[in-house]
C-alpha cells in the first residue's frame, strides 16, 4: 500500500483518488480553499443557485465507467442525468433561429436545411464526416492512451481537406474551414460558437477543432439534477466511502524532492508530508508561477496550453415563471463574428425558490487581458441574453458577475483549460500526466487530455492507471 497526496480536489484530481484508493493505497487530498469541486462551482443566494463551471456534461460514459470501478452504486444512483433536447437553440446575427436534437445527424441536417436554407444541412454533414475522421485518428492518443514520450506525431494536423476543386487547398485553421467549406456565415458562426465554447479563438484553433462540434452531437448533451455540482458532490463523496481523506483550507507551498524523486509535499505553515506518489490537480501555471514546483527551463520543461482566454459568467435571479416552449440551452451570436453568449435556463426546481421565479446562467468566453471593464462587459452579455429569454430585464430581481480574476482566485489560473487538440505544431498539447520530475504527477483540466469535465475524469483515469500499473499501463479499455 503506498501513501498518496493529492494537490487540490478538482474533478479530475478526485477521480485519481477514488480509483488509487480502490486500488488499496492510503490517499489524502490537500485542497487550499474550503470546499471540493475546483472549477465545478455553485453560486446560492435568496433561494437561487448557480453552476459557475460548467452547465452541461458530455461522455457521461467517462463518469459512468469511474462509478463503476469505484463502487457497486452506478452513477445513474448516484445522479439524475437527462439528455438535453433540442441541444442547443441557435439565433443568429440576422434574426435567424434554428433549434438542433440531441445526438441525431440527421435531425440536424434536417433541421439546418429548414432554417438556413436547402444545401445548409448536407454541407454540415459533409463537414461532420471529415470531423469524424479527424476523430477516428486522434481519439486515443488523445483521451485514452497517455501523452506519448514523443508527442511529434500530435503536431501534425489530422483534418482532411475535402477532394474536389478549389477546397483541396490545405485548412490550417477552424475558420478557414467554416469559411471554405461550409459557405455561409451563419453555419460558419455555428462552427465558431463550439470552438469558443471550449475557450478556442477559431481563428487561431486548427482545423483539428472540427472534433469538437462532432463530440457533441455525436455523444450528446446531458444535464445534471441539481446542476452540475451534484456531479462534483457524487464524486467526493464516492472517495469518501474509499477512504479518500480530504483537508480543506490547506494549501501545499512545495513538492519535497529526494535523490530526484517526489517524496511528499510542504504544506502552508511548514508542515511536511511523506509520501510515495504525488498527484497535483492544482492548474499546472499555477504550480510554477507560485513555485510550488521547480524546474530549470529546458525540454523536460513541462508544457501547458496558453490560449489567453478566460469566462465571464453572470448569474442572473428573475421574477416569473420560464415559459413553457423554453429551451435549455440558447447560444446567441454576435454580429460581426467573436464570442457568442450561451443562455442556459435548466427547468430545476433544485435551482430556484419556488415555480414564480427562474435562475438563468450566461457565460462568455473573453480574452484575458488587464483593465478590463467587466460591468459594462456583463452589461453587453445581459442584453445579449434578453434575444433569448423574453422580458428579460422586466423581471430581473439582481445578478452576480464572476470573472476571470474569481476563477484566479478560487483555482489558481485566471484561463479556462481547452480540450487537447492535434495540429497546431503540438502547442494545444497540455502538460503530460507524468511529469519530468519522477513520482509525480499531474491531473485536471491543464494536464493530458486537456480541459472540460470529461477530459479531466480521463486525466484522472490515466494517473491512477500509470500509478497502479506502472509501465505496463497502455491506456484506458
């Protein structure tokens, strides 16, 4: 039985843990703030409550197969999931409107041909089919197997180009492709909203971002009961009944080294704790910039995504009952192009205090930069969402802004982790799991396979799969 700490008890960290205990090692959790969850969040005021992570789960497969080797209870015993239907209504710059299913292509070919006009839908379909060879290619050296010790492969871009005519022309990036490919602004804006979701400028995302659209509407949206903070609730209190200590409100200040190894860690006031393995889910910047771990620059020198994006979310406490045709979810698009605004109004009784009144969340991806105004922005997010949600500033009773600086402050990095990509020349790589410095080892949204809550239960999977199985561990099956 080995001695195990963890650094912080986000979602993928946790994840670690409940499998590492499983496997009959002794695991304590470290956390600097005063609740677990990490990004996973929850806003509750005057009978509202909030998610101020993420809204919607997708491959809930990643969280039924951690539940599974966790415990006897499945996590459908554990959570009430229900696909999101339609997936997402979409209104665009031009007063245009189109709903789109759950997981069915052909309802959304359909239902694109209706709102965009005939060809729209066969052109999105077209496109999914190159998407899903991108896929096919990087599926499981990106999300299943670890980090190869020669991520060069990676780099390379696994987008095919369409075959006929002017098209053969190489696409480096995600907007070239909704610009050539699929022909219309509107779809191209649809292209856009997906690699924003995931805190991707598409001008600058590769063309490789094509999975990201084809993820969804392939596996689907799924909505928790409860928001998604009874997920991160589900998760903690599975490592509890494996054993899983946690200690709360206490931050670790440095990773001990002996003889070029990981032996345990230095907590905030000076106390040491030995152990055998390391497993931080703290964001890997965080690490270096508070020199919690050291390394002189160089190849061994751990990567991790700088897309230079973080998310506003404002929370937004109405009067009066949500309207019977509403939707989940409502992405609405700017003109001009840029980041759309997403509009979720969950029908949770959990959320809100009684049928008279709605919780409604708006999020935003923006690029991080000082001196932003961050009222004045909300204010541009909240007329933005009233194209969705009618009457809106009718009824509005208050809202609660959170920015990038919170999420700093609550988690230690101020971006929002994307979703490893191929292409790009390997710079959406994130950290590897196994860091340079033996013994420990990274999980979460800024290490292998990237940002987003399925991505990081996958991290977790694969730290305890390297820890269990040492170098015999291939990936997960």
């Amino acid at each position: 039985m080995a001695r195990i700490v963890v650094i912080g008890a986000g979602l993928g960290a946790m994840a670690a843990a409940a499998r590492l205990a499983v496997a009959g090692h002794r695991v304590t959790v470290y956390e600097r703030g005063p609740t677990h969850g990490g990004a996973v969040g929850r806003y509750a005021r005057d009978g509202f409550a909030f998610d101020t992570g993420p809204g919607l789960l997708h491959l809930p497969a990643v969280y039924r197969d951690l539940f599974v080797k966790t415990g006897k209870e499945p996590l459908e015993e554990c959570v009430a999931l229900t696909q999101v239907d339609p997936a997402a209504r979409h209104v665009f710059a031009d007063g245009t409107r189109v709903d789109l299913p759950n997981a069915s292509r052909a309802g959304t070919v359909a239902a694109l041909d209706a709102a965009l006009g005939a060809g729209a839908g066969e052109r999105w379909g077209d496109f999914l089919t190159r998407a899903r060879e991108a896929w096919d290619r990087t599926r499981r050296p990106l999300l299943e197997e670890p980090q190869p010790a020669d991520p060069a492969p990676l780099a390379r871009e696994p987008y095919p180009a369409p075959k006929a005519g002017l098209l053969r022309r190489p696409t480096r990036t995600l907007a070239q492709v909704g610009a050539r490919e699929l022909r219309d602004p509107r779809l191209a804006a649809l292209l856009d909203a997906y690699a924003w979701a995931y805190g991707f400028d598409p001008a600058g995302a590769p063309a490789s971002a094509a999975v990201l659209p084809y993820m969804e509407q392939t596996f689907g949206s799924w909505y928790v009961a409860g928001g998604l903070r009874a997920l991160a609730d589900a998760v903690y209190e599975r490592c509890r009944k494996r054993r899983v200590e946690f200690v709360f409100d206490t931050p670790v200040v440095d990773v001990l080294e002996k003889d070029g190894r990981a032996v345990g860690v230095r907590l905030d006031g000076g106390g040491e704790v030995a152990a055998d393995h390391v497993v931080s889910g703290a964001p890997v910047p965080a690490l270096y910039r508070d020199q919690v771990v050291e390394w002189e620059r160089g190849e061994d020198w751990p990567r991790h995504q700088v897309l230079g994006t973080g998310r506003v979310t404002v929370c937004l406490a109405l009067r009066g009952a949500r309207e019977a045709d509403a939707v989940h979810r409502t992405v609405v698009h700017a003109e001009g192009g840029g980041p759309a605004v997403t509009v979720l109004r969950p029908d949770d009784p959990a959320l809100r205090p009684d049928a008279d009144h709605e919780a409604v969340t708006v999020t935003a991806t923006v690029r991080t930069a000082p001196g932003q105004e961050w009222e004045a922005f909300a204010d541009r997010m909240v007329e933005a969402a009233g194209r969705a949600v009618p009457g809106l500033r009718d009824r509005l009773l208050w809202r609660h802004v959170r920015t990038p600086e919170d999420v700093r402050r609550d988690t230690g990095a101020a971006e929002v982790p994307g979703p490893a990509l191929a292409g790009a020349g390997g710079r959406l790589l994130p950290a590897a799991n196994r860091s340079p410095l033996p013994g420990l080892y990274f999980a979460g949204g800024w290490s292998h396979p990237g940002g987003g809550l399925a991505h990081a239960g996958m991290s977790g999977a694969l730290v305890a799969g390297l820890i269990v199985e040492g170098a015999d561990f291939r990936g997960s099956q």
